[in-house]
C-alpha cells in the first residue's frame, strides 16, 4: 500500500525507517520530511497543516493511508477533513479526530476526562479571567513548587514550575493576560507532583489495544537536569524502575480507564495514546495525555518493536487490534540527541552536517535537518538522535555517546549524562 506520513522530526523518521521494513509498504511518502526521510522513503515539500495540499498529495499518488506523526495537525482535524470529504473520505487516518484530540489539546478538558473516568492525576483547578480570583486563593491552599499550565498547545513552552507564590499569582495573571497568545486563556493551576517520569505508548482502534514499550526523556538542556525545558534531548527503552508490579498498575489504572473512557465518551479514537506519568514512591499518576508518539521517545520505542508496523495500522484501521500480540527486542534502547549551538534560546541554521558516514553501529535519526547543495545542513533546534541498542542501557548508551562523537556541525552539543537517574 501507499502511505503518506506527516511530519518532520526524528519521531518521523524513526516511523518511516520501520515502516520501509514492512512487505505491505509500496511506496512512502514524507511531507515535508527532513533529510534523513528522503532515504527512506519521497519527501514531499507540503504543510501538514494545510489540508487541502494533503488532499493533493493523496489523490495524486494513490495514497492509501495517513499516518500522522505530529499533534498540530490532529488537533487542528485533519481526520475530519478527510473523513469528510467524499473524494478521500476511504483513506484511514492513523490519528484521533478533533474531538479525541483534545486530550491534548487542551488541558482543562483532558483533566476534567481524568477525573471523570478515575484515572489517578494531580488535583487542580481550571482559571480563566472570570474566575482569577478563586485561581488567587487556590494558589494559597498549595505548597510549593506552583505548576501552572496552558490549557493549549503552546509548542511544549506552557508549563511553569514556581516556588514562590507571589511570582506564581503574578504569573497566572501574565498567562491570562496572554503571555502565551490564546493558548493561555484558560490556565490550569495543578498540585506538584514528586517522583520520577516515565512515558507508556498504546496504539488503539478505540475498543482493542496494544502497549507499546516504555520510555523515559530528558527534557532539560543542561547535565543533572538544569536549565531550560527543551523537546528532549534523550531517551531510554525499557525504564529499569517499570518493572511488571509498577507496569500493572499503569494498565490496570490508567490504561485501561483511558481506553474505556473514550468508549464511554463517545470518543471514536483510532491512534497513538502517549501518557506521561509521574511515579511518586511506586504509584503511577498521569500528568498529561499527548495524541501522539513523543519524541525522541519513539527512537527508542520503535527500534524494540519487532513486529510489523505497517500490519498494526492496518489493524487499527479495520478495528481488529485485539487480534494481534506485538514482539519487543529483549535488549535496551537509547537515545541521545545532537541540538544546536543556542537551542532551545535562539541558534542559527545552514551548519554543514559532517561524520554521518563514520556511524556504522546504531541508528541515525534526523530531526532538524534539510539539504543543500547536496550537503546535510541543520534546519532546526534539535538536530539528529543517534540511537544505540545494548544488553542495558549503559552498554547502548556507551554506543550512542561514541556515535555522538563522531558527528560534527559548528555549534553541536550533547548532553552525556542521558540516564544518569536510573
């Protein structure tokens, strides 16, 4: 079959490069891609966000399938659109509609479907300018550290963690006040969470379901932890803490409910679930909902997926996901990625990419990366994940540390302490 993925990342990469495995894949088609997808697969010069390029797309190559990689386009409906539009209304779209997307989309909604369905997540409480006040007087009730969350997409920059209350009440004033444009007109004030993250991936038709391996990112752009929140800057496949008691809470409380949820809801859903979780002393709490595999977690997640991708969207695509079992690789998977000099403040583009050829043992995923006068140059903050498998994770972090070396482009920079809480 002819499948056309939307996106750009490293995640989208990584989906392309274990899509082209497949026998049921003819031809695949990236838009827009990167640099690393037109190996893999044709790069396509569109805008996911721009559907009625989409539609071009699909009827001019026969497209039988749409796998969205990033949230934008799904939040923005690009499932309605083709759902209803009669000349591609038969192509499925791997990716929830503007209704499940939501779950992402906004916070408010994907805290209220929370506590609706008894999935464990923080206390919180939604503000809006109407009710700033009461916003006010919640922050006194809590202990600090103060979370403060954009209810919309805010390109992963929505989130504040204060410790003092006076700048947290000043903050949530700021948000209202649209420090973050529309996104922020509905803040969610939310209780700390201590403990530590992990991400857990289902794939659903929306009654049958399969869970993907676990992973764990690294959001910050400093050693330790410190510094600015990034898009991750590496991950790890399997999380040594998740083991099958810690596992069967998270399925038992979380994933089950959520899947049952959206049945319950109303909420037709054929995609990826990702659920970012806190484990506090053993006990998983959600603390958000993304509609989307995350990235760089998919370049560990999907290089331990052995079985057929392809096979899988189709599954989810007919709705008979319960009939298939997926097979994870035994071994461990890391991820670390090269960003930009600056990243995530502002960097500069065009740096010439060198040593890709030098990296024999593992995976190279590129993120933000094009070509140019048939040089691989830097096109984005975060650059290419190297990817390493191992017997653990130090052995495939020891490879993608090396492989990190190896690459060259002015400004590169890495942090060489990925797993370093495990």
């Amino acid at each position: 079959m002819n499948i056309l993925l939307l996106g750009s990342g490293g995640r989208e990469h990584a989906l392309a490069w274990k899509m082209t495995q497949s026998e049921k894949l003819t031809k695949l088609f990236i838009a827009p891609g990167n640099a690393g997808t037109s190996a893999v697969g044709t790069n396509v010069d569109v805008n996911p966000n721009d559907f009625e390029a989409v539609k071009k797309v699909v009827l001019e190559n026969a497209i039988e399938m749409i796998v969205v990689g990033p949230e934008e386009p799904l939040v923005r409906g690009i499932k309605d659109f083709v759902l209803n539009d009669p000349e591609i209304a038969q192509v499925p779209v791997i990716g929830p509609g503007q209704k499940g997307a939501q779950l992402e989309g906004s916070k408010e909604f994907a805290k209220a479907f929370m506590q609706r369905h008894n999935v464990p997540t923080a206390a919180y409480l939604s503000v809006t300018s109407a009710n700033l006040e009461e916003g006010l007087a919640f922050l006194k009730t809590m202990k600090a550290p103060y979370v403060l969350k954009a209810d919309g997409l805010a390109a992963g920059k929505g989130v504040l963690i204060l410790d003092d209350l006076a700048e947290a009440q000043n903050e949530l004033k700021e948000m209202l006040g649209g420090k973050f444009g529309d996104a922020s007109s509905t803040v969610v004030i939310e209780e700390y969470l201590s403990g530590i993250e992990l991400s857990v991936f289902v794939l659903t038709d929306g009654h049958g379901y399969v869970v993907l391996p676990e992973a764990k990112d690294y959001k910050r752009i400093g050693e330790g932890d410190t510094g600015l929140n990034t898009g991750g800057m590496g991950a790890v496949s399997p999380v040594p803490f998740a083991d099958e008691v810690f596992m069967k809470k998270v399925h038992d409380r979380i994933v089950l409910p959520t899947v049952e949820g959206l049945i319950k809801d109303d909420i037709p859903y054929k995609g990826f679930i990702f659920i970012g979780l806190m484990s506090v002393e053993g006990e998983p709490f959600v603390i958000e909902y993304n509609v989307r595999m995350g990235d760089p977690e998919t370049e560990v997640v999907i290089p331990r997926l052995k079985s057929d991708l392809v096979d899988l969207f189709q599954a989810v695509a007919a709705g008979n996901l319960r009939t298939k079992q997926i097979e994870v690789d035994e071994r461990s998977a890391t991820t670390v990625m090269c960003v930009s000099g600056g990243y995530p403040g502002d960097y500069e583009k065009g740096k010439e990419i060198t040593g890709l050829e030098n990296i024999t043992e593992g995976m190279v995923f590129h993120a933000g990366t094009t070509e140019k006068d048939g040089k691989v140059v830097t096109a984005g903050g975060r650059v290419i994940a190297l990817t390493a498998y191992g017997k653990d994770k130090d052995e495939a972090l020891a490879q993608s540390f090396k492989n990190a070396q190896k690459l060259d482009y002015e400004g590169k920079y890495f942090r060489s302490d990925i797993g370093f809480d495990l």
